[in-house]
C-alpha cells in the first residue's frame, strides 16, 4: 500500500509541476503580451509624432513651391513689361527663356518633393524596424517555451 500512496504522490508531484510550469508559461505570456502591447502603443506613439512633424514639413513644402511660382510669374510680367519685343526674335528669345526657367523649376520642385519622400519613407522604416526588433525576441521566446512545455507533455 506505500507502494500505491508513494506512485500516487509522484504522480500528483509530477502533474502540480507541470500544472505550475504551465501556469508560469501563461503568467510569461501575458506579461510578454502587456509588454508587446506598451511597446506598440509607443511606436504608434512615435509614428503619430513623425507624421506630425512631416506634415507641417509638407505643407511648408507646398507654400514653399506656391511662393516660388507666384514670385516667377511676377518676374516674368515685370521683364514683359520692362521689354518692348520689337522684334519676333526678342518674343521666341522671352518665350524660350521663360520656358527653360519653368523647366528648371519642374526639376528643382520634383528633386525637393522626392527628398521629401525618401525622408518620409525613412522615418517610417525606421519604426517598423524597430517594432520588429522588439517583436522577434518575444515571438523566439514564445517558440522556445511551447516547445519545452508540448516536450514535458507529450
């Protein structure tokens, strides 16, 4: 009979471990969890700043580039203005300069918007990396854990 009561203790010692084990897994996990959580709340956080501060970044890009345009225009009417074409050579000489000058401009603004994008396009890769730096210890973990515990089990 101390043979059974001894089997039965081992058997009951062997589940409470196991029971405690899993108990503790589950307790890691919700931890690990509210930690992911809080970390993605502050990465969101962050990403709502960045696009805050790209967002006045742009729109100071767009009032930049409505200046520049208002102040060639005006430019352009005083140089008209200033100018009496005589001539149809003087007109195509105008035409072709102001023409080259809106073309120069086109560059310059496209060069500028897509600095603007690449910037942009940086900030946010550098938080979903960071994201997936914090995420891939917690997930390897996890991995680790219910492979020892479905190991203890089966």
């Amino acid at each position: 009979m101390s043979k059974e009561n001894n089997l039965k203790d081992s058997e009951k010692q062997d589940q409470n471990l196991i029971v405690k084990g899993w108990k503790n897994f589950i307790d890691g996990a919700k931890d690990g969890f509210d930690n992911f959580k809080a970390s993605l709340e502050k990465q969101t956080k962050k990403g709502e700043e960045v696009w805050e501060e790209n967002k006045e970044k742009v729109d100071g890009f767009f009032n930049k580039i409505k200046q520049d345009w208002d102040s060639k225009i005006k430019q352009w009417n005083t140089e008209m203005e200033q100018r009496s074409l005589e001539t149809k050579e003087q007109l195509e000489a105008s035409k072709s300069k102001i023409q080259q000058d809106i073309q120069n401009w086109q560059e310059n603004t496209k060069q500028e918007w897509n600095d603007g994008v690449k910037d942009f396009s940086r900030g946010f890769f550098k938080a979903y990396f960071r994201a997936i730096l914090i995420i891939l210890p917690i997930v390897i973990i996890i991995i680790v854990i219910l492979a020892v515990v479905t190991r203890l089990l089966g």
